[in-house]
C-alpha cells in the first residue's frame, strides 16, 4: 500500500504537489453509515471497542479522500483516568457527575494511567497504523478546555465559575492547569509511542479569555506540554479553538509546528500574527457547508490562495463539522482542493522558476 505523507510535509512546510485537505470531526453524523452505528452503541461504547473505532476512523479517509485520518475518540476521554465520572449527553455535550469546585476537588485527581485505563484506545491507534495509508493524528484537550467542563460540570456559554476560581483562587487554578498539563503530556507521548504520526491539542474554548488573562492563567502550561514533548520527532497542532484570533500574537514560543486558524482570521493576517514562524490550518467556516457547491468552492479557493502563499499550509475548516453537512459535498470539497491547489502551486512554481 503506497503511504501519502502530504500532511507531515506540509506540517514541516515542506514543498508538496497540492494542498493537503482533513476536517476536524470528519468521523461523524454527517456521515449516514456513522448514524447507524450510533444507533447501536454510544460514542463511549465504541470507543472501547478499537476494531469499531478504528473502522469509523478510516471511514471518511475512503469517502472523502482525506489526507489524514483523526482518531475517533473524545477529548474527556482521558479524564476518567484521574478520577473524574462523566458521560457524553446527547444533544448537551459533556455532563460531569463531580465537578471541580474545590482545593479537595482537585487535589483528589490522580494522575492518569494511560496503559491501565486507556489501553482500548492505545489498541486503535496500533490497529490503524497497521491499517492506513494516510497519517493518523491522535489529540487531547487543552487544559482550559478540559477545566471548563470539569469546573461548570457541562457546555457553558459564559464561564462563571470556571473564571472564578481562576480570578478569585489562581494558586487552585495553576494546581488544576498543573495536573490536567501532566495529563495531557503523557497521554499524548503514548499515542506516539502506540504509533500516531501527529498530535493536535485542542483548545476549543480558550477564546473566551483576553490576551492578557490566556497569559497569565493558560500560556504557561500549553508552552510547558510542547516543551516536554519536543523530544519527539512527530509533527504536533495547536488549535486555540474559535474566537481566538487575539491570542495568537501570544503563541510565538510555544513549540508546536501547526496553529489552528478558525474562520474569523484571513490566514495571511494570521500568519503575521504568529510571526511567521508556524504553519497553518484552516480555516473555512463549516456552516458554509451548507451553500451550493459553486458557493462553498469560492470560499475554498480564497483560502488556498493565500495558503499557498508560503510554505506551510494545511485545508481544514475554522471548527469541527457538524451533523447536517453533506457527505457528497464534502467530498466534492475535497476532490476540488486537491484538483485547483494542485494546478496553483504548478504555477506558482513555474512563475518563480521563470524569475531565477
């Protein structure tokens, strides 16, 4: 089986032959096959179960003709590990059965015991590597993220007490943004060790901070997990999640390879914001999924216009999919990045080819 590492080369801002295309929750219900499954078992259920979860995984790379998988999995799932009892509400999101409201509260999370709890997904990870011909990004959840739903105990639209232990008790919060760094940190390095060829760091709703409050309380533990894993040689995405284009002039020493952009930051103003110093990926926003094709192309081609611009640049929407996209108009999608970013970059090769 031929191995297309698009991907890793354009994480690397290596030159590629066309833009490499994957879309954050691609296994999902917008996919009619995947709706079936989920009538039969929870997204936990087949999470424990790595010949289910390594099938939903590999689904959309023969649909879609991605170049790269995402592991099928959830960001909350790691924290079971270290004591905390949670389930996956439908229509509601997580819903946590003992928030964090306390020093007690956080001082009883344990570390996490990624080869004893997480085996199930560790064993996914094995069976994909065997299985794919695209690279396979693993993720966690980023500090903030995982606190938000810990502290407010499910989705929240404002943060309220997730901001005031971190105004009110910050020597809590750094202790809480401690132990759910160590978390991530370890369970990260074990799906590259099991075999995952790239790591995204999710950070969906750190944009409900200012620059200077996601400085002061989060910066220093996302700066601290790519710090502790720049040892390994795989490439690793930081995505701030949406409404984060204000922080971005903040990231310029964490040591990721990838920034995530959401749809609100043109990718050029992006990339000046992060000094130049990162690939980037994005960013259409996934609503204008729901477009005519003609109109979702427009867009499309935008991006890759200034994507292709510099070294570096990888297709993905601002935000993950959601249930009522189309399955064929993303693949038409797909189909169109590789097909239109392939003769672009042919020409602009040729034109600064002709200047030498």
């Amino acid at each position: 089986m031929s191995y297309n590492d698009r991907f890793i080369r354009a994480c690397r801002k290596e030159q590629v032959d066309r833009v490499p295309v994957w879309y954050m929750r691609q296994a999902g219900r917008y996919d009619p096959d995947y709706r079936k499954i989920k009538e039969k078992y929870s997204l936990l259920e087949i999470c424990k179960q790595p010949e289910l979860a390594a099938e939903v995984t590999m689904m959309p790379v023969r649909k879609l003709g991605v170049d790269a998988a995402i592991l099928y999995s959830d960001i909350m799932n790691p924290v079971a590990s270290i004591g905390i009892d949670f389930d996956i509400v439908a229509n509601v999101g997580p819903v946590i059965a003992n928030p964090i409201r306390s020093a007690a509260d956080v001082e009883r999370l344990k570390p996490i015991d990624v080869e004893g709890d997480m085996g199930h997904i560790l064993e996914t990870i094995r069976i994909l590597d065997r299985e794919l011909g695209v690279p396979l990004i693993t993720f966690a959840g980023a500090p903030f993220t995982i606190a938000s739903y810990l502290i407010e105990g499910r989705p929240s639209k404002n943060y309220l007490r997730t901001k005031e232990m971190m105004y009110s008790e910050p020597e809590l919060w750094h202790e809480l943004m401690r132990k759910l760094g160590d978390m991530a940190i370890a369970y990260l390095r074990a799906h590259i060790a099991a075999g995952g060829k790239a790591f995204q760091l999710f950070d969906s709703w750190v944009g409900a901070l200012s620059p200077a409050d996601f400085r002061k309380f989060v910066l220093p533990t996302i700066e601290r997990i790519f710090a502790e894993l720049a040892d390994l040689n795989e490439p690793k995405i930081y995505f701030p999640g949406v409404s984060s284009g204000e922080l971005l002039p903040e990231l310029h020493q964490v040591k990721a390879d990838v920034i995530g952009l959401d749809w609100r930051v043109p990718i050029e103003a992006g990339r000046r914001r992060l000094g130049g110093g990162y690939a980037v990926q994005g960013n259409l926003d996934p609503t204008i999924l729901t477009a005519p094709i003609g109109v979702i192309e427009s867009y499309a081609k935008e991006i890759i216009d200034s994507g292709i611009s510099e070294p570096g640049f990888i297709f993905n929407l601002g935000h993950g999919l959601f249930p009522e996209a189309s399955i064929d108009k993303l693949a038409e999608l797909t189909a169109f990045v590789h097909s239109y970013s392939a003769k672009a970059i042919a020409a602009k090769n040729g034109k600064e080819a002709s200047h030498v």
